[in-house]
C-alpha cells in the first residue's frame, strides 16, 4: 500500500477530486448513452468552458484593465503549459510491459484449458462458473465503475483502519488456508503428482 500514489489516500483533495470525478462522470455518462454523444458532448463543454475563459480574460484585462496582462490572469495557464507529448522510450518500455503481461496471460490460460494441472484447472472452472453469476448481475462498464471508486476508496479506509483490516485479513487468510488443506487432503495424492509432472 505504501507504493501507491498520494492522489489515492486524498492527501490533496483538490487534485484527487480533479482526477476521480472526471473519470466517473464519464463512466457513468457512457453508462446510459452512447460513447459517440458523451465524446462530443464533453467536447462541446470543454469547448464552452474555454470560451467563457476566454472572454472574461479579454474583459477583465483588455477592457475594464482589472487584472495585469500576463498569463496568470487567465484561469486555465495552468492547463496551457502541459505537455502532452508522449516520449518514445515511454511507448516502447509501456509495449514491452504489455507483451510480456499478454504473452504470460496467453501460456497460463493454455495450460488452464488444456488441463496441464488438473487442480489449477478445476479452480479455473470454478472461477468461471461464478463469473457467470457475476455477469447476470452486472456488466463491465459496472464492475469499471465500482474499481474506480474503489481504487479512490478503499486506501483511504484502508489507511483509517488498518489495524481492524489487517486482524479480519489475517483471520480470513487463515480460513482459506485450512479449506485449501482440506481438499488437497482429499484429492489423490496421483492426480497432484500428474499435474506436477505435466507443469515440468
């Protein structure tokens, strides 16, 4: 938890806002319409924001002279000097992290669905089988929606009550330890050896 961004443990609330509450907006904006009118749309509010910007900046600096002509009279200079350029070394270490991500997701799911671990792929089916339920209950765009709030939320409560979370953690770790013993206790000790084998 230590790794992760200040912005997420609302240290400046400002600039965490400005990130969470844009994204979510969008989110639930698709969530109801269609992409093609929540991209132009956005467009257009952006494009009036930027006018009203502009015609108060002219007013206040050219006509009623109420604010010193420099660029810090107008709201958004803050915004005017990002560089939104992308580095190439950033572009090729992000596609070289990506291969390897795809390249290790496609070698493990070949070993699920070709039973290499009879045990790995039973659990596989399982997790399937509950994503089914999952999936009648909500859609992707849901389950996004509730990561992003959670990726908010969750370490900023985490961080309130870690010693609680930390105790029920640790209690639960130790459940699903001794359910995972049970029924490595009643799997033939055969079938374990032949998906060792075959991982080899």
């Amino acid at each position: 938890m230590a790794s992760m961004p200040p912005m997420l443990y609302w240290t400046d609330p400002a600039q965490s806002a400005a990130v969470f509450l844009p994204v979510l907006t969008f989110l639930l904006a698709v969530q109801y319409n269609s992409i093609i009118s929540v991209v132009a749309y956005s467009g257009l509010l952006v494009l009036a924001l930027v006018a009203v910007c502009k015609v108060y900046v002219h007013t206040m600096v050219v006509l009623l002279k109420k604010l010193p002509d420099e660029p810090s009279s107008d709201p958004l200079h803050l915004v005017f000097a990002v560089d939104l350029t992308i580095p190439a070394e950033n572009v090729v270490r992000i596609s070289n992290f990506a291969t390897d991500i795809v390249n290790s997701g496609l070698t493990e799911l070949k070993n699920l669905f070709f039973c290499e671990n009879i045990i790995n792929t039973v659990k596989f089916g399982i997790s399937l089988h509950c994503l089914t339920y999952v999936g009648s209950w909500l859609n992707l765009l849901t389950v996004i929606i509730l990561a992003w709030t959670g990726l908010f939320t969750l370490p900023k409560v985490y961080s309130n009550n870690k010693v609680a979370i930390d105790d029920v953690v640790k209690s639960v770790k130790t459940a699903v330890d001794g359910v995972k013993n049970k029924v490595s206790a009643l799997v033939p000790a055969a079938v374990v050896e032949e998906g060792d084998k075959k991982e080899e």
